[in-house]
C-alpha cells in the first residue's frame, strides 16, 4: 500500500528498511518517551518481523515507512494499529530527529488519520503518549485529537495521556 501527502510517500514496511528504523530505535532521543532507553538491534529486528507479519494480516492498516518525495529521504516509521490487545485503532509514529520541528510529524499523522476516516471508514483513532512529550501532544492535537484521559498500556509504569479523534470531528 502506498499512500502520499504533500511532501512524504508512504509504504508499508518490508526487511530492508532495518537500518533506516535502527536510526529511531537506535537513538535514546527518538525512544525517550516510547521505552526510556535505546532498544537493541534484536529488539529492532523483533519489532520489525512483527510489523511485517501485521502487515500481512492487515493490509489496509499497518506499519509504514515515510520518506521525503523530492530526495526519497528516510523521515518516520509510523502506525495504524490496534491499541495493546484493545479492539481500539491506535495511531503512533516514531520521527527521525533530522525533521523534529519542521511540521512533518503533523502531515504524517493527519495523512494516516485521512487514510483511517475516509478510506477504512473508522469511527474514532487514539493515540498516547507521555505527559512530559509535549512535542507528541501538540502533532495530536493539530490534527483535531483531543485529550480525552489517563491510561496505562503497553506495560507503562506511569499513567499516559490518551488522545482521541472521531470521524465527525476530523478535518480533511
């Protein structure tokens, strides 16, 4: 599946694309907030067979690479995705520091929510993130999420903040 915006293409995921997700998950910045720490090359290699393998499952869904369209440069892995064993859709994303601030956390997040409302017709996408990721909160909220709670998933020892978007309330 390839999907496009103004700047980036989208496409699911595949084997070659390790060393580019080594950049994120390789890197304490980008993982400060997901883990705390750097993951391991095992862990990269682990994460990116299971994306693979939903992928498969989920054709529509899934796990994407987005690179620039003008130089094919590697910007973000990001996700639509089930919520930690939840019938929930989950939006995350994982930005290569290189394009921090420059506004492409927020194109990558509303292409994949346009993607979610119009074509796969869902009612509502979430999506979580620490309380000290302020950078995170602010693509979510660009985007038309809003702070809905306070949740624990994916093991978390301290509460996260939960975002929500619904269909009737996105804007294209």
């Amino acid at each position: 599946m390839i999907l496009k915006s103004k700047r980036l293409s989208f496409r699911h995921m595949a084997k070659s694309d390790f060393p580019a997700l080594r950049t994120l998950g390789g890197n304490p910045e980008v993982m400060r907030y997901i883990t705390g720490k750097a993951e391991t090359e095992e862990a990269t290699r682990n994460s990116l067979a299971k994306s693979i393998k939903f992928n498969q499952e989920h054709p529509d869904m899934g796990y994407f690479i987005c690179h620039t369209l003008e130089d094919k440069r590697f910007v973000a892995s990001v996700c639509l995705r089930f919520l930690d064993n939840t019938p929930e859709y989950e939006l995350g994303y994982r930005i290569h520091p290189d394009f921090w601030r420059q506004g492409f956390g927020t194109e990558i997040a509303h292409r994949i929510l346009r993607h979610a409302f119009e074509t796969l017709k869902l009612e509502k996408v979430a999506a979580i993130t620490e309380e000290a990721n302020i950078g995170s909160a602010r693509i979510m909220e660009k985007c038309g999420m809003r702070f809905e709670k306070t949740v624990r998933y994916y093991g978390a020892a301290e509460d996260l903040l939960y975002y929500v978007v619904r269909r009737r309330d996105f804007s294209k």
